[in-house]
C-alpha cells in the first residue's frame, strides 16, 4: 500500500483526515478512516458497493437517463459508472469538502467525467434546487471508521425533499447501512414501488424507489442487458 497523498495536517500536527493510497487492487480515497471511493485503473467500474448504487439508474429505459443527481459525490466511484451507462445524460454531482473535490481531481481524474460539480452541503441543495431529475443517487454518511452513518437529516425529511426534485417516474437510490430498515420504510412511504440490492461480503443495503414499473426482475434483466453492467 502506498500513500499518495496524506491529507492537510492541523496545527496541531495530526494527520489528515483525506488519503488517497494506491494498493494491488486501485486507487483509493479514504475519509476520516471510512473508504470513501475506488478507481481501477481503465475501468469504469468498482467490483464494489458502488456499482449497485449506480446500477439504480437502470431501473430506468435507456430514453429517461437525461438528468441525474448524486449526492455524496466523493471521487466519483458512483458518478463514473453513470456516465458509461448514460453516455450523454448531465450528471450534477454534490460534495460538501472542498479538499475531497481538489484530491479527486488530482488523483482520480473528476473533470475527465464532465460532470457538474456542486461544492456544498446535500439538505442544502435540496432545499434550494429547483432543478429535476430523473435519478438521485444518495451515498451520503457522516462519522468516522466503523462509525459511519446517515446524517440526522436521512431517511427523513431528506427522501421527501429529494422525492420532490424527481422528475414524473423518476428513481431515488439510497445506500445505508445500519439505518437500513429505516430507508427502507422511508422509500416505501414515497414509492409505489422499492427494491433490495445486497452486496456480497458487503453490509451495505441499496434501496431504489421508483414506479410500479421498477422491480427486482426487471432491473436483473436490464442489468444482464446492458454491456457495461453486465461486466461491472
């Protein structure tokens, strides 16, 4: 494992809270000791939490990936995937620390997925936006290690706010960990419809709310599909 980059150190002299290490496997971006996002060297996926997440946009055709938000944007592990599986959707992409912007641009080649970068808190955009979206991906957690969680603000009223920046049809996709049976109840106070995506070795639950178009077979048999990922 090699460092290289160890964070802006305080005055105090301790570490900083933003690595980025390079392994035998990839890139990756660690955040007050949470592994925050992953690239591999010439692809597009992760092999990793982060392509279920993306994968939520596939519960839509091909036509209604046009406008997608992801809230949480880190060095752009999800935002990446999207951008090969919806080749000319506008992606709008939300992160509060500026520092991880600065790194990922760096080390992870952000500008290279011609996103438009937000630098600012997720409640906040939400709030203010009166932008639509035909999906909104949610990664957001605060906290440290193992203590990782969702903001005091998520499930709620973060999904109702997030739910009212859909366009007609659209999809909301949340990542959660030990708060999952509280998205869960969240997404289906919103959505005709939801459905689970478990990661293998991974604690992490995906929910994505849409239509009662969005199910399990269905985005199985998108997934299978579609080239890119089927091979993620």
């Amino acid at each position: 494992m090699r460092t290289l980059y160890g964070g802006r150190r305080s005055r105090a002299g301790k570490p900083g809270r933003i690595q980025v290490r390079e392994s035998r496997f990839g890139r990756e971006l660690w955040v007050d000791g949470t592994f925050a996002s992953f690239h591999r060297a010439g692809s597009v996926s992760t092999g990793s939490v982060w392509d279920a997440i993306a994968a939520g946009l596939l519960a839509l055709p091909p036509e209604r990936r046009r406008r997608v938000l992801v809230l949480g944007l880190g060095a752009g592990s999800v935002a990446r995937l999207v951008r090969a599986l919806a080749p000319r959707a506008h992606i709008v992409g939300v992160e509060f620390d500026p520092e991880i912007i600065e790194v990922s641009r760096k080390f992870f080649g952000l500008d290279g997925l011609d996103l438009e970068v937000t630098v600012g808190d997720a409640r906040a955009y939400l709030e203010q936006s009166r932008r639509r979206f035909d999906a909104i991906l949610e990664d957001v957690f605060v906290g440290s290690g193992d203590a990782v969680q969702k903001p005091e603000w998520l499930p709620q009223p973060g999904h109702r706010l997030a739910a009212r920046r859909l366009a007609p049809g659209g999809v909301l996709v949340s990542n959660a960990l030990d708060e999952a049976s509280f998205v869960s109840w969240s997404l289906r106070s919103l959505f005709p419809s939801v459905v689970r995506v478990e990661v293998e070795d991974y604690d992490n639950r995906i929910f994505i709310g849409g239509g009662e178009g969005v199910s399990a077979r269905s985005l199985r048999s998108r997934v299978a599909a579609d080239p890119v990922a089927a091979a993620a």
